[in-house]
C-alpha cells in the first residue's frame, strides 16, 4: 500500500510541475527588456530615443497586430495565432523582408539580433503569447 500511495503522490506532483505555465513578461523581462522598454509613450520615446537599444515593445506589438492582416474579417483567434507564430518565427529568423518597423525604426536599430539558442520553445512560446495578450488596448 506504501507503494502505490508513493506513485500516487509522484504522479501528482509530475503532473503538476507538467502544468506549471511559463510566465511570458518574466522571460521578457530576462530576455528583451535588456533592449526592447515594455511600456513607454511615443512622446516619452522621442525624447530619449538616441538612448534607446531597440523599438519600445507597445510599439512593436501594436505595428504587427496593425500589419498581419489575412482578410478583413479575420477572427480574433486566428489573428491571435497569426502574430504569436510570426513573433515566434522573427525571434528565431529575423530578416529584412520580414520586418514591420518603420524606416526610422530600421535604420536607428536596425534587425535584432537572432535569439536561436537562448529561449527553450516553451519560452519563446510564452514570451510571443505575452507580447501579444499584454498590449491588448494600449497605445504608443
């Protein structure tokens, strides 16, 4: 009976440390805030903008949610998925034909730097998902 409550009791704690989510902003703040701010105004921006290592993210999030567009109508959902995949797919693979920045942005900062190697996938998932959920309804 010792033994089967012991599997018992391991299993449950294997099942919760499987469900255990990773927490998007913490590895933003680890990762990205070393380059990208995560919340500023575009008046704010201006004035230290020679400071800045990269874009603001507000500012990122908002040009991709504005940029992919699939069809006018386009679910909530599958444009949700959309900008998470190209978020996840752009970390790993930036490229010039890629990028959404404005000319100003790219020519300040030009592309990132490729973050292959430093974000598990289940972190890069969750980093892209909190890029996207955080900045619902705020501007630049």
């Amino acid at each position: 009976m010792k033994k089967l409550w012991l599997l018992v009791c391991m299993a449950t704690v294997s099942l919760v440390s499987a469900e255990q989510t990773i927490d998007g902003e913490k590895i933003f703040d680890k990762v990205c805030a070393s380059c990208h701010v995560k919340m500023i105004t575009s008046k704010e921006t201006k004035k230290i903008f020679k400071t800045l290592k990269a874009p603001p993210m507000v500012e990122v999030s908002g040009q991709l949610k504005k940029n992919i567009k699939i069809v006018e109508d386009i679910d909530d959902e599958i444009h949700r998925a959309v900008v998470i995949a190209f978020i996840k797919d752009y970390v790993m693979y930036p490229h010039l034909d890629k990028s959404m920045c404005q000319a100003i942005a790219l020519e300040r900062f030009d592309l990132m730097p490729s973050q292959k190697g430093k974000l598990s996938e289940a972190e890069l998932n969750a980093v892209a998902t909190w890029v996207y959920d955080f900045y619902v309804g705020k501007k630049f």
